[in-house]
C-alpha cells in the first residue's frame, strides 16, 4: 500500500495500460511535452513517445473524434478533455458518432473510447469553467459514464475504462486531483458499474456522486454527533445507475438525501429520487431531499460562488430537514 | 484498362444508377421511410476514385467513410447490394440489421466504416481510422467521401490541421456537386474551389479534377491515393460533379434551373462513358441495352426479392447492440461487496 494522490493514481494507470498494450494511445491538450494540466500523464511523453501521447491543437470535437475513429479500428484512445466545459464542442462526436456507432452498425463496430475530464467547480473559475454536466452525458444512450470518488477508484477505474469495449466518461474534478489514499501496489480493478456503501447507518441514507460524495461524508461526521446514523452510499457509476444498492439502503433507513453539485432540473437528483418512488416508495417515511446548486450560471464573485455551491453544510442541514428536525 | 475492365467498370455505373432508380420507386411504396439520399450523377466519383484504392477484399480493404449519400460507397467497397437493400427496408438481414437505414450503412467486414448523418462528422472520424492503420503499420489508408457543403464545418478545418500535423494517410474526397441541399455554393463558400482551401492553407497538396468522367476520375484518384500510401500524408482531392435528382426525396429542386440540369445531364457519367467505348469499339448499343435488362433482372428477382422476404428484427432485442453484449465483469462489475 502506498499513499498516491488522485492525479498519480490516474498516472500510473496510463502508465501501466500503455506499457500493456501498445494500442492504448492517449490524446488531449498540453498532455505530452508539458506534462499535463493535472499531472495525468506527467513523465509518459518521454517513455512513450509522441506517437502515443499525442499533443493536439485545440480542436476538441476533431481530436475527440479522430480518437473515436482510431478506436474502431482496435486502438484503445484515452483522451483528456481540459475541463468539462470544453467536452461540450466536442458533443457532436460523443453523442452523435461514439454513443451510436455500435447501435447503428448493428453491433458490427465499437468505440472504446476513455474520456477522461474534470467536471465541477474550483475557485472563483467563474461561469464558463465550473460546468459539471454530468447529467449531459448520463443521459445519453449507449455511453457509460463514471464518477471516481478517490484514487482508489481513479486508478481502478480508468484501468477498467480502457479494457471495457464501450465508450466510457470519466468525470474527475478540479478539487480532487490532489486528494490522497492508500491504494495497493500490486495491479487490482475496480468496475466500471456498481453503487457503493461507503459508510453504513440506519437513519438517513446520504446519496452522493464525485466531490459531492466527500460533502455527504463530512455531513454524516456532524449527524453522528448529533445521534444520527447516516448511511453514504456513492453511486460512482451515473450511466448505467446502480438502484439495487440504492433500494437496500433506503428500505434500511427509510430516509433519503440526494447531494449533486450541478444545478438540479433534470439533474443526477431528479433521476435518482424518480427510480426510488418507482423501486421502493412505500419505504419512505419522509420527503425525499435534494440538495443542488442554485440555477444560476456560476458566479465569479467568491461569496456569490459559494452562495451558489453546495458544501457539506447545506447536505447536513438537508439532513436535519429530512429528519424532520428543523 | 483493358476492354473487360471498361465494361465491368460501365456496368456498375449502370447498376447503381438502376440500384438507386429501384430504391426510388421502393421508397413511393413506402417500402423505404426516413430521409433517401440518392447517388445519381455522382457514380463515377466513387466508381472511379475506389476502383483505384484496395476494396471488396474483406479486412485488407482500404477504410471507407461517407455522409448520408451512402449506398453505392458502400457497395463499391464490398457491401453486399442485397444486404444494402435489405437495410433500407430496414430488415434483420441488412447490412446493419436493420438500426441504421439508408444514412447509416456498415459493413465492418470490408471496412466500410458508415455512413452518418451529421455534416461534417466523418472528417476526424477518417483521420483516426488513418491514424490506427498507421498505428497498426498496415499500409492501409482511409478514404473520407463528404460534399461540398461540409466544408464549412469546424471539423473540415479542424481536421485538416491535424491529419496535416500528424502525417496521417488519409484520402478526403471532396464530392462538388455545388449544391448543400437547396444553397448553391456560391451563396454558402467564400472559396467555391474548395481544393484551394488546404493547400496554403494546411499544407496539404490537393487537386482537382472533372467528376463526370471515370477515367479522369481514375487518373487523379491513382496519383493521390498512391501518394497517400507511399508517402503516409494526407491528400485532398476534390471532383466537379452534379447530383441529378433532388437533395433526398422531398426536394421539388425550386433553386436550380431546368437549363443547368440539361447541361449537366449531357455530362451523365454513364452517357460519357458508353459513348467512349462505343466509340472505341468497345461495345455496342444493344449490348448496353442487355446489360440493363440483365441488371433490372438481378435488382427485381435477387436484391429486390432478399429484402422483401427477410425478417424484420425482433422487438425483444430492442436494446441489443447499445453497450458490449458481453461484458467482462472484471471491468465492468458487479462491485464485489
Ligand atoms: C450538422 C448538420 N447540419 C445540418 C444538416 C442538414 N443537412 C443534411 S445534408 C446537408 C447539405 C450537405 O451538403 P453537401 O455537404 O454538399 O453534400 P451533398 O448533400 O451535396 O452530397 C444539410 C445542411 C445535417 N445533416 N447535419
Ligand atoms: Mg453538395
């Protein structure tokens, strides 16, 4: 075991794949002779060479599908997108080319792509580079989409990302690329679906994905002073959704918190609480809550941002409601 | 070329222009739905341009990737017409089992990459189709056929930075039929000569050349796609043609000119070519006019008939084909709790 932080976990992923198989190339912006805008494939460039870690210009919808094209034809692309925001020039390709080439050749071809990005809010980065947009892509047939919480997950993750045979997203975020964990040293997986309980209790269940899981984490903390049991359960997959793990947990604690960072109509929360009523609603013995950011296009302004922004205190105080104590 | 070559080649000009005829009337009995794109008038472009590069020889084939217009591209690269049919009529049996229809032809088994519906989507993909068989070391190249209109995409620029920077040997053929659906060129294209727009600008070398006539057709596709193959770089080539029937099915063609079209129509690729061999001795009228029975024939009783006898899909397979059928569970779970 050693401790990594998420970016080094990411990075050894690559390294490892790339030293594998020598069709795993990886693309994106900044990402070969200068290392890397999160240190992702920091160090690779020298090793692999500048046919595998490829520079591009900054043509998102071309290079992402300049990748997509090269994956249906056996090479296993990695391409990172700087920041969520930019992924949406590259929209065409991933909604309309990478998500439906398998289903419109009637299975004969696939992409698989791994497109790693960070999507959530840093400090004061203002309206055009705190997109979260999770919600974009999980909704979008034929991709899969996935939220790593932790190195653990980044490293284990992206490992099984790259071997899958489906297009996959990885949503990473700007505030956690820095976060350390123990992982083991010896190479493991983690899979690419499954919800998981990261926490048990028997009061409330807190549900939360990427940063908003550490959010249901740090509120669960203070409940336990106050007496309360709350589960936390990370979905860490948004495409497919995991509702197995979360129907278990509900019919324990009856009570249910949906944590998102994004803004909430059409939302990760609105998904979630829907497939509750239809799985398991007369487990409920109170409204279910979602805590969300305000619908309202980031501001600049630091009070304003964090006026926007949910942090562990408004999943806490969104507990106590759910609690039915304030 | 030798006289078999130029009848064989005069041939499959004709069948597709009755292949296209045919899916025409298929598409008034409602047989064919959605949006019906057809090719004629353009057949010595990817007649002639294919015929130069490795097709209908399975996985060693050269990759093919077009638009929309997509039929003859993939029947020339090896797509089987009747499966072709078969997926207009959107059958189990068609090329892409029926989930595609007529935009979205696939033949995986001769590299026939697809044909898609988004303007201007196929540039990168054929940049990285090239950039995997440059990868791989194959000596394959990937030929991207898209119109004139998409030249105005982002992707068009995009893309021909980086298959420039990256040396990628990919072919993109430039299908000027002056028109995007109802907007003539002029009226859309600061630059109407659209091989002018890479050159200089790119620093790619590019061409181009008469679309009507499949041996100048030939000629110019040779040298590009030997250059392609050779030298590993990118080539841009694009071919003077016209497109004698409307955009899709419902186009009264209200923005051209009954005068334009008879001009053009003197240029039919298949008159020009028949009037050569003809000439040369090649063949004479009535053989021409055997050959056209003879195709009609296997169009009504093989091609026709495959299509309207084989199964639809199956409703309970729906959502077949959306993600890996078979999914390793290393990677893609259950979560070992
Ligand atoms: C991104 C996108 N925008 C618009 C359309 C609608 N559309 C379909 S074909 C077409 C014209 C394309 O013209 P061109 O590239 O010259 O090809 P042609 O049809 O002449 O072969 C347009 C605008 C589309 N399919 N995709
Ligand atoms: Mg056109």
């Amino acid at each position: 075991m050693a401790e990594t932080a998420y970016w080094e976990a990411i990075r050894r992923a690559h390294d490892e794949e790339m030293a594998r198989d020598p069709m795993v190339i990886a693309m994106g912006e900044d990402i070969g002779v200068a290392g890397g805008t999160y240190k992702a494939t920091s160090g690779l460039f020298d090793k692999y060479g500048e046919t595998r870690i490829i520079d591009c210009p900054i043509s998102e919808n071309s290079y992402t599908g300049i990748g997509i094209g090269a994956s249906m034809v056996g090479m296993r692309p990695i391409i990172e997108i700087m920041s969520i925001n930019f992924a949406l020039l590259a929209l065409d390709t991933i909604v309309n080319a990478a998500a439906k080439i398998r289903y419109m050749s009637g299975g004969q071809l696939e992409c698989p792509i791994v497109m790693r990005t960070p999507g959530g809010t840093a400090h004061q980065l203002a309206a055009q580079h705190s997109a979260r947009l999770a919600r974009m892509f999980m909704s979008t047939s034929g991709l899969r989409v996935v939220t790593p919480r932790g190195p653990l997950d980044a490293y284990g993750m992206l490992k099984s990302a790259i071997r899958s045979n489906d297009p996959v997203i990885i949503i990473e975020h700007e505030q956690m690329y820095n976060l350390k964990e123990e992982i083991p040293d010896e190479e493991f997986f983690r899979p690419l679906e499954g919800a998981e309980v990261i926490r048990e209790g028997t009061d409330i269940t807190l549900i939360g994905y990427n940063y908003s899981v550490h959010l249901c984490m740090a509120a669960a903390e203070r409940l336990a002073k106050d007496g309360i049991s709350a589960e936390v359960v990370d979905l860490r997959s948004l495409k497919p959704i995991d509702r197995e793990t979360i129907r278990k947990s509900v019919e324990k604690t009856h009570k249910v918190l949906v944590a998102e960072e994004d803004e909430a109509p059409v939302g990760v929360g609105s998904e979630i609480i829907t497939g509750i009523m239809e799985d398991c609603f007369f487990a409920l013995d109170s409204q279910p809550v979602r805590i969300h950011a305000a619908d309202v296009p980031v501001p600049y302004n630091h009070k304003l941002e964090k006026a926007a922004i949910p942090n562990a205190d408004d999943v806490y105080q969104g507990a106590l409601k759910v609690m039915g104590k304030i | 070329m030798n006289d078999a070559d130029k009848k064989r080649l005069l041939r499959e000009m004709i069948f597709y222009r009755r292949f296209e005829d045919r899916t025409f009337e298929a598409y008034m009995e409602r047989k064919i739905g959605g949006f019906l794109h057809l090719y004629s008038g353009q057949e010595a472009v990817a007649t002639g341009v294919l015929e130069m590069a490795v097709v209908g020889k399975g996985k060693e084939n050269d990759y093919v990737i077009t638009g929309y217009r997509d039929h003859i591209h993939a029947i020339k690269t090896g797509a089987p017409p009747r499966e072709v049919m078969a997926e207009l009529y959107g059958k189990e049996t068609g090329s892409s089992k029926g989930r595609g229809g007529s935009m979205h032809i696939f033949d995986a088994n001769q590299n026939f990459m697809g044909g898609y519906a988004l303007v201007g989507q196929p540039f990168p993909l054929a940049a990285g189709l090239a950039l995997g068989a440059k990868h791989k070391g194959t000596k394959q190249i990937a030929i991207c056929f898209l119109g004139d209109g998409a030249n105005n995409q982002g992707t068009f620029h995009e893309t021909m930075n980086m298959a420039s920077i990256w040396n990628l040997p990919v072919l993109f053929v430039c299908e000027n039929n002056g028109y995007a659906i109802g907007t003539h060129i002029a009226r859309s294209t600061a630059q109407p000569s659209q091989y002018k727009r890479v050159d200089t600008a790119y620093n790619m070398k590019s061409s181009q050349h008469d679309g009507m006539d499949i041996e100048e057709v030939m000629a110019a596709a040779k040298q590009a796609i030997d250059y392609v193959r050779n030298e590993e770089k990118p080539y841009f080539i694009e071919f003077m043609t016209y497109r004698f029937r409307g955009h899709s099915m419902s186009d009264a063609k209200g923005y051209r000119t009954k005068e334009e079209e008879a001009e053009w129509e003197k240029r039919d690729p298949i008159k020009i070519f028949s009037k050569k061999l003809i000439e040369a001795g090649v063949l004479k009228e009535a053989d021409i006019k055997a050959m056209e029975k003879e195709i009609d024939d296997e169009i009504e009783n093989d091609i026709i008939k495959f299509a309207e006898e084989s199964p639809e899909p199956k409703v309970e397979e729906l959502t077949r084909y959306v993600l890996d059928d078979n999914p390793d569970p290393r990677w893609i779970g259950p979560l070992q709790k």
